[in-house]
C-alpha cells in the first residue's frame, strides 16, 4: 500500500514571542516493510531545518526561528509504501517463555524491560494488573494479545481526557485515555512480565469497514514486543489489533518522552494554543512529488526575555 501522509502542527501565540526552537520527529522510518519514498518540510517563518539520527534510528528535524513571531507553522508531508507483514501464528509452543528469557539474556534489551518514564510501576498499575488477571501463563503472544483486548475493554477512550504528561495512573484510576495512556499502560504491564517492548509514534489508515476508536486527522500511537523467533510485533490496544500495513511508523522508544511528535520551547511571556491536522490517503502512484524549492530565511537577533514555555503535542 502507499500513503500520502500530511501533517499540519500549528502554534499561535495571543502576543509575540522573540524565539522558538523545535525538535520533530515526523520522519516516518524505512525499516522491515515499510520505506518512505519522499519527505518534505515546511516551516512558516521560514528557518534553516537541521536534522540527524538518534541511536534508536529516528530521524530527527531542529530549527530555530530567532525572529518574533505570532505564530509557528509546521507541515511534514511524505509518501510511504508499506507491504503487510506475514501473519503471526495464533499462539507460540510450549518452551516460548524459556526461549524468550534465552532471547533477552543473549541480548540488550534492558531499556525496553526497565521502567521509563511513563511505565513506572505503581500501586495503581498493580491493582490493575491484578483486575485484569495478567500473569505469565500460556505463551508470550497468548497472553500479549489476551492484554491488547482486556486494555481495550476495560478503558473507554476519551480525547482530551489526560494531558501530553498525565501519569499512568490519572487514565487508570477514570478508566478512560486516549492511545498514548494505553500503550503506556500495556506497555508497563508487559515488561512487568519480562517482555521487552517499546513505543512506537506513527500514523494509522482509518478502515472503512471496521470503525477505529482512534479518530482520524491525528497522530497514533501502539507499541512492539519482542517475541522468539517472530522479533518485533506491533500491538494497539486503543482498537485491539495486531499492527498491519494501516500502521505507519514514525519513530521508537522507551515511551512517549522519547519520541513526541513536536517538542520546543519558545522565549517571551504568550500563551498558545496548538492546532494538529493529519491526513492519510491511499496513494495510486509510487513515484515521489517533486520536492519545492526552497530559500533561505532572513535572521534576526532574538529579544531578551526571562520567560521560557514549553510546547508539545499528545498523541491521539
């Protein structure tokens, strides 16, 4: 399948700010069956776009844009191709959990066992675990898509419920999130098992036939385990699916705090408000848009301020 992906991120700001600086992660991956084909960045004001990769392989874009501004514009587009990944079996044998153990001791998986910020073990998460019955019985895949269908029961989703920094438990103790608290949460009780996982930050083409809770027009977010004999293999409990080619990934990491779509800060004394715009359609032709031609921006000494705000977007 190939996509057409565009992604509007827009700050406004209700009195000028004298700098922003932004880091991206937008850049969908090449990695297993997916490749990205094209990738374009606009930003308005204009500035110099700066980019490198992290050693989890994200593509990672920086710019500053010094002069004041009452607004910041950001529009990622890119086509993607993304073949679907073979079926995984309905179960694994008998021996999986020792041959996981055997997979995790001959490796380096301890960033994706360990606690992270948004995976910290609590009291909540305990009694939750204990609600749901999740323990290390049958094989890892049975109980990981057993816990992929008992997260997405028990919670209902609820845009705007929870905030981009709102602990595990603020969506465990209401019983309602959004797809960031979910993939966290599953996240969380998986590695509790001794199951290596991580975030993944990305995109998912709605299905006509069988409606997403995820809305369209925002970002997504599921998570990947690491199986014996499989490797890594997408879970999204937000709609209880295994991920196929609808998921589009566009960065990995230990949770949300690694890998925000938009993070920045900005100098001067403002509120803003953010805007997000996502659009993913099929796309009949694999050939890459010409990119446009771009010039570059005009600098300015940025002003003096004491006032530093953050800025960054939650994922849907």
């Amino acid at each position: 399948m190939f996509y057409s992906i565009r992604h509007l991120t827009q700050f406004r700001y209700d009195s000028p700010v004298s700098e922003s600086l932004m880091e991206l992660r937008m850049h969908p991956r090449t990695e297993g069956p997916q490749r990205t084909l094209s990738f374009q960045l606009s930003i308005d004001p204009r500035a110099q776009v700066n980019s490198y990769r992290d050693y989890l392989g994200n593509t990672v874009h920086h710019f500053d844009v010094p002069g004041k501004h009452t607004q910041l514009r950001i529009i990622a587009e890119a086509l993607v191709e993304v073949q679907s990944p073979d079926d995984p079996p309905a179960r694994l044998g008998a021996d999986a959990w020792t041959k996981l153990d055997a997979l995790i001791a001959s490796g380096d998986y301890g960033e994706m066992l360990l606690p992270s910020l948004f995976t910290q073990p609590t009291p909540a998460l305990a009694q939750l675990a204990e609600d749901l019955h999740v323990e290390r019985s049958n094989d890892p895949l049975s109980y990981l898509r057993e816990l992929n269908s008992a997260i997405h029961d028990w919670f209902d989703y609820v845009p705007k419920s929870t905030r981009v920094d709102s602990p595990i438990d603020q969506a465990i103790e209401s019983r309602q999130g959004v797809c960031q608290d979910f993939a966290h949460i599953m996240i969380a009780l998986a590695r509790s098992a001794k199951i290596p996982c991580r975030y993944v930050s990305g995109y998912l083409f709605p299905d006509g036939q069988r409606p997403d809770r995820s809305p369209e027009g925002a970002t997504h977010a599921w998570l990947e385990a690491l199986l014996p004999g499989i490797g890594w293999i997408g879970f999204d409990p937000t709609n209880d699916l295994i991920a196929r080619d609808r998921h589009i990934r566009t960065a990995i990491g230990r949770d949300y705090a690694d890998v925000p779509p938009a993070k920045g800060v900005f100098k001067g004394k403002a509120a803003s408000d953010l805007t997000v715009s996502v659009r993913v359609a099929l796309s009949d032709s694999p050939l890459p848009p010409e990119p446009e031609s771009g010039t570059e921006p005009e600098w300015e000494e940025p002003a003096k301020s004491d006032a530093i705000e953050s800025q960054q977007q939650q994922q849907q």
